[in-house]
C-alpha cells in the first residue's frame, strides 16, 4: 500500500467527518427529510473519490455500491423506512471500520461481502420496481433525459459524448442542448439535456454504467405536448429544443448567482499533539513570568518591572489565545449521540423522541473528551432504565414516544451539562430496599435517610436497581464512573427525579483544566493550592464559630452548621497552632464543607502539572503546580478530602 504521510492523515480526518455527517443525515432521511439524502451522496461520493486516489479499492468498491442505492433513493425509485436506513447505517459503519483499519495498518483488506450483499438485495428490489413501472410508460414517447456530470470529471464534454452515444444504442436522440460543439468549445460546466424519443426503459441501467454522472432525471414531455398533431415533426423538435433552453439559461444564471466569491483558505489542521505541547508551553511560560514578577518586585528595578510588564501583557494574550485554541464546541461529542439512541431504542422495542440544544457551547478539548464516555453511560441509563415500553407508556395514560433531551449551556464561569428524560424516575424505595439486601445501610439507617442521601446510592461501586444484568446496564457499573470523571475534572453533579415523571441529571465543569485560577493556602510550613471554581467564601475561625458537636467537628456560618475538616490533621501535620484559622467554604454535590488551614498567602493563575506513575494513586490531589520561586504546590482534590474514608 502507497505511503502518503501527511495526505494519508488527511484522508482519515476529513472522512471521518464525513461518516459523521452521514450518520447525523441519515438519521434526518428516517425522520422524513428528504434532503438529506443528497447531504449522504456528496460524503459517499467525496469519500469515494478519496479513496481511489489513495489506492484503497475496498472502500471504494463500497462506497460505489452505497452510492448506488443512494441514487435509487434520492430519485424516489425506493421507499424509505428504518430497514432500509439500519442497511445504510450498517454500511456506514463499516466505512467506518475500514477507516481505522487504514489508520493502523495502512491497508483496507477486509471482508465487505456481507454488507455489499445487502445493498445489492436492496437494489435488486429496486430494479424489479423500475421494471414494472417501466412497463406502463409509453415505449414510442418523446422524453427529456436531464444529466450533470459529476464537477470533479477533468473532460466532461468528453464524458457527455459518452452519454449521448449511449443513449443512441436504443432510442432516437432528437437534440441536445448545449450542442456537442458548444460542449467542447465553451467552458461546460457538465451540465446537459437531451430530447430523445422511443424506449425509455433502459436508460437507468445505461447511465449507471457510466462513472462519473453526478445526478439525472427522465422526464416525459406534457401530455398537452404528446397529444397535439403538428404538420411536422420539427415544430415540436424546435417547441421543445426552446423549452430545454431557456432551462439551461436559468440553470446557468441560478448557478452564476450560486457561486460565491472564492476565498483563500483561512484555516489549517493541527495535530492534537502539537496542540498539547503549545499547550505544555504556554504553561511554562505562565511559571517564568509569575518568577520574574517576583524578582521584579523583590529587587525594585524600574527597567525590569518594566519589560515584565510588557511580557506579562504578551504572555497573557498568548495564554488567551492557545486556551481558546483548545476550546471545542460540544458538538463535535453530542453529534455521536442520536444515532447511538436511535440503534439502542430500536434494539430495546422503544419509541425515543431525542432533542439536542446549545451545541454551540464551548468547553475545553480534553475536558470534553473525558467526558465522552459518562455522558454515553447516561444516556443509556435513560433509555435502558427510564423511558418505559410503548405499551408500558399508553398504560399510564402517557404518549408512546419518549422523550430524552440533552443540552448544553454557560452558566458564569462554568459549563453546564443536563440530560434529562420523562420516562418512569428512580423508584426510591426500590434504591433502599436493593441497598439494605447489598448491605450498604442497614434497616435502621435506612429510614433516616433523605431523599438526596437516597439518589447518592446509585453512584456507589456495583449498585444497581437492575433484577438481572443485560449486555446494555445492570452491572452496577457506569454511574460510579460518571461520579469519579467528573469531579476528577473538578465538576459536580446533581440529580432531580420523580416517580413516573422522569428524571434530570445536572453536570457542571470547569470551561478548562489546564490553567486555573487558585487559592494558596498555608498550613504550618506547607502551602496548597484550592481550586477557585471550588471556593464559596472565606472566614475566620476560632472558638466562637468553631464547635465540636457528637465528636463531628463543625462550624458556623450565617447561623448554620458547615461539617469542618482541618488540613492539618487529614495530613498528620503537627507543627504549630494559630489562635486564629481561616475557614474556607467550598461545594460539594450542592452541600457545603470547610476546609480549615492557617491562613490565606494569595489568589493566581497556576498550571496544573498532573501526577504521573506512583503518585497518581495518592489521594487527595488533583496534581501539583510550579510557583514563580520554584517551589512545588500540591492542588488539593476537594471531592476526595471531604470524603472521609480515603485517610
């Protein structure tokens, strides 16, 4: 197989974002848009010519045969329904597979007889329908045969000529127009009609022979025209040859009107890696300026102030820019959902509505990506666990069609995930009884527990409401997993249900995690650092405010009791005793807690260096970060330090 380095990369790029498309419109042809089964050809056919340029003859062949059954369609010669769509999608999804054969092995053997196999049943069917429908047509009609060649065919005329010799093999071809001769002196822009008369009946398998025809269409002249008697023949060749021109003249002027004004380029692809290690930089960059700010300040030399001020404008725009760079819209994710939710609905007999908003919303490459997998979990939850059977539904007097909704939005400086469904909610009841059989509580804990203390069961390892475990959910997996991604990404997540209405899942994320915002905070001799997207307030703490209540330290804010954690003790730090401590406020999951230190140094922008080998396993800690002096500032994980049972 030929090596083509950088074309090659390209190549699986742009065709993934094809197969994306195509996934996305053929979902639109199910729901009764018929536009967009052109939307599906052009990416066949783009891919198509693709792949015959990189020699990949597997996945040319079946883009072609898809090709063909799209053109079946797209000239109403099929009727569309969800078989036929499953069969599309099928083929789309072995596109799909071939491409990450080619990513990997640089090659696309592999056996595509099977989905070929249906696409020819289908076009088989196709054809027997054409046949009997071409039985009833009038085999001596004059007809008019619209053609455009395709608008990457280097010599089209040459091609038309093809065409029109042909046609000629079965039936009288009475004009053409734009001539052959105007074809091969003028700039044609494969755009023809011919009007023809006699059998008509084979000028779909003809045409279909013929590579690169981008669409066609067979029309018979009116019935006004067909019945009249002229004296001549000519008079209606001429009616009609003047007809077929002032159709072209308006093509050509629609067209003119069609075709913006070609613009340079204005946008290159850039490797996710690259992207990463711009990314890397810019935060070295951040750390060397917070040491000359230092050494400004320090030694009090107005030149150097100076030129650190300018530098610090530059490396904050710089930081600005690369962060914006990074910054995704979150459809790139969401579009892999609707046909996910219509294979697992159609595969558990239910009817789902699924509605998307906000996929203009923006959050960071990596955030988003982390994220892709707990929000796939949800879903299926939704449709597995929430929308009930249709019958189920008509039951209880609700439409049979379930709806499922996710969306996207910015709420100040976070994002703001929600999915939400109207299907049958979390049975409660059913949450403690299966969490007392797995004894995560015991009975009599059981009945003091609230409604929030309830929903938080689903998120513990292995729990499950499910009687017996399926291929989809059940397993007790899943829900734990969304928990821990997102408030490892520094979010937090809510749930709201009700029995037999639904059930709405909230999460909200930082825009970013590279550079953040933080706290530092002392702690005897220690400094960390506190996410400010974590931070509710601060105060001061002494014997005032400060209670120990049943063993269970606390203290009080605003007249209520916030659960208190001292730094010192969850570390085992002993050394020294302020009369005075600072509180700070932070959230967790909608509750509030305190994090108790000693006092608060300052508020700057960090860069998160993640811990890698060993010490990722050490809890506690979101990474650490690189301060102006070079000391090294481990960023305290709020969600584990509150947990309790992780020291």
């Amino acid at each position: 197989m030929n090596e083509f380095g950088e074309m090659l990369q390209e190549f699986i790029h742009e065709a993934r974002e094809y197969l994306d498309a195509m996934n996305q419109e053929l979902l639109n042809l199910e729901r009764g848009d018929f536009d967009a089964v052109n939307e599906v050809f052009r990416a066949v056919h783009t891919i198509k010519g693709m792949a015959g340029f990189m020699g990949f003859k597997n996945l040319e062949n079946l883009c072609h045969k898809l090709e063909n059954l799209l053109g079946e369609i797209r000239d109403e010669k099929i009727e569309i329904n969800s078989d036929l769509v499953d069969i599309l999608l099928k083929a789309v999804d072995k596109i799909a597979e071939i491409i990450n054969l080619i990513e990997n092995n640089k090659k696309d053997e592999i056996d595509i007889s099977d989905i070929l196999s249906s696409l020819e049943s289908w076009k088989k069917s196709c054809k027997e329908n054409k046949t009997s429908e071409n039985q009833n047509l009038n085999l001596d009609a004059d007809f008019v045969v619209d053609i455009k060649i395709a608008d990457d065919c280097l010599m089209k005329s040459v091609r038309a000529a093809l065409v029109i010799e042909s046609l000629k093999e079965f039936c009288k071809v009475v004009s053409v127009v734009p001539s052959e001769e105007e074809m091969d002196s003028t700039n044609f822009n494969g755009k023809f009609s011919i009007l023809a008369k006699g059998d008509c009946s084979k000028i779909d398998e003809v045409l279909e022979r013929i590579a690169e025809i981008d669409s066609y269409s067979i029309k018979p002249l009116s019935t006004r025209e067909q019945t009249k008697e002229p004296k001549k023949d000519s008079n209606v060749i001429e009616e009609d040859k003047l007809k077929i021109e002032k159709v072209e003249t308006r093509e050509k002027e629609e067209d003119k009107e069609a075709i913006p004004e070609k613009k340079k380029s204005e946008s290159v692809r850039v490797n996710v890696s690259q992207l990463d290690k711009i990314m890397n930089l810019v935060g070295e960059l951040v750390i060397g300026k917070g040491r000359l700010l230092q050494i400004a300040s320090q030694y009090d030399i107005a030149e150097l102030k100076e030129a650190v001020s300018i530098l610090d404008r530059a490396i904050t725009n710089l930081q600005d820019e690369v962060m914006r760079i990074r910054m995704v819209k979150v459809e790139r994710v969401f579009n892999r959902f609707p046909r996910m939710v219509r294979d697992l609905a159609r595969k558990l007999g239910k009817k789902v509505e699924f509605t998307m908003e906000g996929l203009d919303t923006e959050l960071d490459r990596t955030v988003l990506d982390e994220m892709t997998d707990p929000l796939i979990h949800l879903l299926r939850n939704a449709i597995d666990h929430g929308i009930e059977s249709p019958e189920e539904r008509k039951a209880l007097g609700k439409n049979e069609v379930g709806k499922i909704k996710i969306s996207a939005k910015r709420e100040r400086n976070n994002i703001v995930i929600e999915i939400e469904d109207d299907g049958r909610g979390i049975d409660l009841e059913k949450v403690k009884k299966k969490a007392i059989e797995k004894g995560l509580i015991s009975e009599s804990s059981a009945a003091s527990l609230s409604n929030e203390d309830l929903i938080s069961l689903i998120f513990l390892p292995g729990f499950s409401t499910k009687d017996t475990a399926s291929e989809i959910s059940g397993r007790g997996v899943g829900m734990d997993v969304v928990k821990t991604t997102v408030e490892k990404l520094g979010g937090s997540l809510k749930v709201a249900t009700k029995k037999g209405e639904g059930t709405k899942i909230r999460i909200q994320l930082p825009p970013t995690i590279a550079i953040i915002k933080a706290l530092l905070v002392n702690v005897s001799n220690e400094t960390y650092a506190i996410p400010i997207s974590s931070v509710v307030e601060a105060l001061y703490v002494d014997s005032t405010n400060y209670k120990v209540i049943h063993g269970n330290p606390f203290i009080i804010v605003r007249d209520k009791l916030v659960p208190a954690f001292k730094i010192k003790e969850i570390f085992g730090i002993r050394n020294g005793k302020m009369e005075r401590e600072v509180g700070i406020v932070v959230e967790k999951n909608g509750e509030k807690y305190a994090l108790i230190v000693d006092s608060i140094s300052e508020q700057q922008e960090i860069v998160i260096k993640p811990l890698t080998g060993y010490l990722s396993k050490v809890k506690g800690f979101n990474g650490i970060t690189i301060l102006g002096d070079g000391r090294v500032v481990p960023i305290l994980d709020i969600s584990s330090l509150i947990g309790g049972d992780n020291f």
